[in-house]
C-alpha cells in the first residue's frame, strides 16, 4: 500500500506522543507527588487517606477556581483571603452562638462577597486603577474590618448546623465509603464555575478581554462588566471557602493569611497567564491539588511551615518565568 491509500484523515491524526504532549504538565506533577506521598504513607490509598486529601485541598481549590476568571481577565485579586478572615469572624459574630440564624448569616456574607467583587470591579473598570492595587487597597480595608470587628481576637463560636459544610462527613457511601460535605461542596462550585468559563458565551468573552481589551471594546464586548462579573465570582469563591474553614477549625482572625497567593499560585500551576488571556477551571483545580499534595508531602517529611512558604514562593517564580518563556518562544507578547 502506497502513501497515497492512506487516509489523509488517519495521516494527520495526531500520535500517542502529541496526545500526552497537550497534558496539562501540572497533571504530570500531580502525579509524582501522589506517588511519592503513597510511598511514604500507603495508609493515603484508604478512603480516610485521600478523601481527607481532597477535603483540606476543597477551600483553595474552589479559591482557585474564582481566582482564575479575574487573571483570565488580565488582573489579581488579592482580597480573597482577607475576605475569607472577614467570613469566618463575621458570621461567628452575627450568629452570636444561634444555630438557626445560620441560613440567614450564609446568604448575608455571600451578598457581602457580591458587594466586594462589584467594588473591586467598578474601581478597576471605571476608575482604571491597576488591579493589583485596587485589591490590595481592599485586602487591607477587609483586614482592618475583621479585627476592628472582633477587637482583635476570635469572638463567639460557630454552631455545628454551620460547621456542617466542612466538618460533616457522610459514612457508608458505595465505593469510597467516606465523603466529607466538603468535597461535595468543591465539585459543585467548581464545576458551575467550569460551565461559566467553558460552556457559556461569556467565558468567551472573558478571554477576548484579557487577551486584548481595546479590541475586545471595538467589537462590542462590554468589557467593564465582562471584568466586573469575574471580580464578584472570585469574591464569591472566597466566601465559600471562608464558610469550609470555619467548619475545619472555627474562629481565627488569621484564618485566610497567604490564601491569595496560593490561589494565584495554583491557578498559574494550572497553565494561568498571569497577563490574561488564558486560563480554565480545570487547571486551577489541578493546580490546587498540586499544591495541597506539596504540602502534605511535606508535612510526612517533616518540614516546617516556613519552608512550605519559601517552596510555594519559588514555584510561583518557575511558574511564571516558563510562562514568560513559553510566550516569547510562541511569538505571543
């Protein structure tokens, strides 16, 4: 049989070697840390394992997954995790110990996290403040906020019909056994999220404003509130992720100290561009197993805390640097 009997279709089919090569390389990472993690603690394979795995990675991923339609978008948000602080003190405060007003608290800071994201958008899209200090300017108010608050220390207690959403976990559930609220909570959000950017036409939209702003406005795109909708989506992931860690361990007035830069982080992991322009849920949720992996690889090597910063800090730098580098080499400024 000559070249020519070849089905065109079949010869320009792409090969096993182009199919792994379009694999999310954090997928690859992902991988090896789980594989090294298994090796030193094969108890991780049972359902308490890696189910308790995914329930402390569910509050960064869902962060992530927020975080990642505001730098699609071209900009930071670097009020998440003092929105979270903000989430956990405020609703210990206004429930005052009363369980019942627990479905009235929840929807009350989920509105709060909406006026965050539309005040972050509107000083971005109108005022043209540049991202990074518009959500800095916001981290610190929420911050002040939290402890002015508070006094400066943990006030009240969350109730358990509140701290049901992190701490419950569901027994005998076909296949893994255990499923923790927490992880349910994660795919749910993360996968209405995932439709938003992927399955709708405004996720389209979004990446024709990060890509290329000016353009997107000349044909048409209302790019204000294309940028203001992912603000208030990444607040609002905050929040969420605010309402599973005060159900993990209760009131902190540190609580969401660094989680913005994990959820960055994450999200770059994830194939993010820092600049806009790309990025999908699905890396980000990637990106933040990868790191929780890291962490709990860590922590069974007995590392301390501070040098998990410094490894987070210097994958956030690689991230970034083979981005930049990934660009130039495709022609792409």
């Amino acid at each position: 049989m000559t070249d020519k009997a070849i089905d065109p279709a079949r010869r320009n089919r792409p090969g096993p070697g182009a199919l792994l090569g379009r694999v999310n390389p954090a997928v690859w990472l992902l991988a090896v840390l789980l594989i090294a993690i298994v090796i030193l603690s094969p108890a991780f394979l049972q359902p308490f394992g890696y189910m308790n795995f995914l329930k402390r990675a569910a509050p960064i991923a869902i962060l992530a997954a927020g975080q990642v339609f505001v730098l699609t978008s071209g900009g930071f948000d670097l009020s998440q995790g003092a929105l979270v602080t903000l989430t956990v003190i405020g609703s210990s405060i206004l429930l005052g110990g009363n369980a019942e007003a627990v479905w009235l608290v929840i929807p009350a800071m989920l509105a709060a996290g909406v006026v965050v994201g539309v005040i972050n958008g509107v000083v971005v899209s109108y005022l043209k403040v540049p991202s990074i200090i518009a959500t800095l300017g916001m981290m610190i108010s929420l911050g002040g906020i939290a402890l002015t608050w508070s006094g400066g220390a943990p006030r009240g207690y969350l109730p358990d019909s509140y701290r049901f959403f992190g701490r419950y976990i569901l027994k005998d559930v076909p296949l893994v056994t255990i499923l923790p609220i927490a992880v349910i909570v994660m795919v749910i959000i993360c996968a209405l999220l995932w439709w938003a950017m992927h399955r709708t036409n405004y996720g389209k939209l979004l990446h024709s404003v990060g890509d290329n702003p000016r353009a997107a406005l000349l044909a048409g795109v209302p790019v204000a509130r294309v940028r203001i909708a992912a603000f208030v989506l990444s607040s609002v992931s905050a929040v969420i992720a605010g309402i599973l860690l005060g159900g993990f361990a209760g009131v902190s007035t540190d609580v969401g100290l660094g989680l913005e830069l994990q959820s960055i982080t994450a999200a770059v992991l994830g194939g993010a561009r820092l600049l806009g322009g790309y990025g999908t849920v699905g890396g980000a949720f990637t990106g933040a197993l990868v790191l929780q992996a890291l962490f709990t690889l860590l922590n069974f090597l007995g590392l301390p805390k501070p040098l998990r910063d410094v490894v987070q800090g210097l994958i956030l730098i690689t991230a970034v640097a083979l981005a930049a580098f990934r660009r130039r080499r495709h022609g792409i400024e």
